[in-house]
C-alpha cells in the first residue's frame, strides 16, 4: 500500500473551503450568548483555527429558514417597488459581517431557493418553474440584492442563477425549476449584461445542483452568450458522481468548478462520526477540479431546525435549542482536514496508490508547503509515503482521516 506524490504536476488552485449562512443557521448563532457566539464563531472562521472562507448565503429564504420569504412578496411587482431586505438585518447580515470582521478574507457566494411567487406559473415559492416574462425583473431583482447587501457592509462575490435547477421538490419547500434554455436566456441576455452594465464585480456560477447534470453544465457553457459572462459551474453531491466533474471540464477545460452543497442528514446513521464518508466525498471533489468545498447549513439545532422544508437538515455544529450545548457531526471533523491545513492560493498536485478503499488528496501551499489528505474508511492500516526521493511509513487508525502536512 503506497501512496506516490508529484509535485511538478499541478492542478486547480484552490479558493477555500467553508459552509451556508442560511437564516435558520444565522438564527442559531444568535441563540447563543454573546460571549459563546464569540468563541464559535472564532473557532469556525479565524486564519488560526478552522480559517473558513468560501461561504454561501441566501438571496430569500431556503429550506432551512424560520419562515418563507422573498425580498418582493405580493402581487406582481415588475419595478420592484417593494423590493426590501429588511428582514435580514435582524440575524442574517449581523453574522455575516461578524464572520467578514473574524476572517477579511471570507468570500461569500448568494444562491435563491425561489424567485418571488408572481414571477412563477403557479404563483407561489414552493415549487413550481420561472415565467420567463419576468426575466428582465429578476435580473434587476439581483441587482438589488447585491447592491443592498454591499450598502450594509457585506459585498457578495458570486451569485448561483439558481439553487438546484432542476427540482420542484414536490412543492414542499422553497424551490424553483428553471429549463435550460431558460438559464441561458437569463444569464446571457439579462443577468450577465446587467451585472456588467452595473458595474457589479459579482461573478456568475452556473447549475448549481447535481454532479448528474454535467451534460447541462457542458451545454450552457457551449453557449456563447453565456460564456461571455461566465465559465463557472457550481456542484452538488446527492446525484451521480464526483468524476463527472471530470467530464465538465474535459470538455471545457478553462471551467472552474466549485462544490457549493453536500450536508448530513439528522436520520441518517453514524451521523455524529461518519467524518471518513464525508472525507472521501471531499476528496473526491477537490480530486475532480473543484476549487472550493462549501458544505450546507453551518449551524441548527438537534432536530435539524429551524427548518421549513421536508428533510432533516443537520448543521456542521448542532446547537442544543434548551441548554444552548455545541457539539460537532462528523462532516465538520472531515471538513475541519481540509480548511485548517490547504491555504487559498494551494495548487492540487499529483497523488496515485492501487491501495483498495484508500481515499487521497494532495496540496501545495503557497510557499512551497506540502498537505496530504488521507482516508481510511475500514480497518486500521499502514501505508507508505513515497514523494522527491523519500519514503515514510503512514499508519492509519480504523474510520479516519488523517492530515500530513511537511516542508
């Protein structure tokens, strides 16, 4: 069992790591004292500690949200004279500027679960599909959003056209099916040109859903409207798998790719020490071009609320909703290799074994540092290091993740 490392041959450069400001995460915090919030909060988003730094927010309300919202509810709308963000600046934008404040170097992405409902056929936030007639209003719409966000202190740095584009989610929750055509249509000709007018720096990140639509991410990037304003896919883990990436950028290799969703669920078994599952996940994706790993929700509380939707979220920490207790689930362990030892600005480089079961990632830090991720799914085990001439013995323990780090 040996694991070969190569420096010279370099991949993608990696942006950071991080997870989701949703309101009902946002919420959590602010249950919190002020002094706990302090500590957790430095513990997840300071250089020295976890150092998260790509993370995502919501343009409205997602499925892990105390209520449903829009910034424009009502009857239709098309000059956004309602247009507020009122509600966020209750919980949302006091924690976001908190993280920015703990971690300067914090780049936030904005994903919508749904436009407001009279911009849909069925009039409403849950489920449904964009009428394209109000395409021209929603791109106006996300202007507004950034410029009322930049006007509180808290600038956004990429928007997704949409979360998960190709689910209504049986009409359970916030939720918004967009055709393909109807992407491109709003990215090329409304959203892109109107960010570019504007003068906003937001960069646009298509798709934003699963692994299993790289046909659809290799499509709307073949479009020459859309590749004006973007050569970027956002991707998620609950469908297909991470080497179809691979095939998204095969075929467009000057993409960049980013992991914007993959988070546990309350029901599922192990969830408090699966860190080796969701380990191969990430690496997996970082091994298949991704620049950043953003996981979902970074806090709720035992049962997986604040929550509006159907499935049992879980937060990276779970804040206990009576006696206010922190704990961790295994994806935050997993997660926690990653962030706290690969640096923006690391380069993936060359790692190769034909040990079975192994899961592996390697890094070069700027400066010239090297990381290794390794994943150890069953029994305990050894390996050996192979990289510039040397070699080293690696023992592994059962069910774990370990990170090698040496100049």
């Amino acid at each position: 069992d040996t694991i070969q490392l190569d420096p010279n041959k370099k991949f993608q450069e990696i942006l950071g790591f991080g997870g989701a400001f949703t309101d009902g995460a946002c919420y959590m915090f602010n249950q919190l004292s002020t002094s706990a919030r302090e500590q957790l909060m430095h513990e997840l988003f300071h250089p020295t500690e976890m150092g998260l730094n790509v993370c995502r927010t919501c343009i409205g309300s997602s499925d892990c949200s105390t209520v449903a919202y829009t910034y424009d509810d009502g009857e239709e709308d098309r000059e956004l004279k309602r247009f507020s963000i009122a509600r966020d600046r209750e919980w949302i934008l006091p924690v976001l500027r908190q993280a920015r404040q703990i971690n300067p170097d914090l780049f936030l992405f904005a994903s919508p679960w749904s436009p407001p409902g009279w911009m849909k056929w069925n009039h409403s936030m849950l489920g449904g599909s964009m009428n394209r007639k109000y395409l021209d209003a929603y791109a106006r719409y996300f202007v507004k959003f950034l410029r009322a966000y930049a006007a509180e202190g808290v600038p956004i740095q990429a928007v997704t056209s949409q979360n998960e584009v190709d689910t209504d989610q049986n009409g359970a929750m916030p939720a918004c099916v967009w055709a393909q055509e109807a992407e491109i249509d709003f990215v090329g000709d409304h959203l892109g040109p109107l960010l570019e007018s504007s003068k906003l720096p937001a960069k646009i990140w298509l798709l934003d859903h699963n692994y299993s639509l790289w046909g659809r991410a290799v499509c709307e990037l073949e479009d020459s409207d859309v590749r004006r304003y973007t050569n970027a896919i956002a991707w998620h883990c609950y469908g297909g798998t991470a080497d179809m990436i691979s095939k998204a950028h095969d075929a467009h290799p000057d993409a960049e790719m980013y992991w914007t969703e993959g988070g546990g669920n309350l029901n599922e078994p192990h969830c408090m020490d699966n860190w080796a599952q969701w380990s191969a996940v990430l690496s997996a994706a970082l091994r298949n071009w991704c620049r950043s790993l953003t996981v979902w929700n970074l806090a709720l509380d035992e049962s997986g609320k604040p929550n509006i939707g159907p499935y049992p979220c879980a937060g990276l920490v779970t804040i206990h909703s009576q006696t206010k207790e922190i704990t961790r689930i295994g994806l935050y362990w997993a997660l926690a290799h990653y962030a706290r030892a690969i640096k923006r600005g690391a380069r993936r480089i060359d790692s190769r074994t034909q040990a079975a079961g192994l899961e592996h990632v390697a890094a070069e830090n700027p400066g010239g540092q090297k990381v290794l991720v390794l994943t150890n799914p069953g029994p305990a085990r050894s390996v050996q290091l192979e990289a510039a001439g040397s070699k080293a013995p690696v023992p592994l323990r059962e069910n774990s993740v370990t990170t090698l780090i040496w100049s």
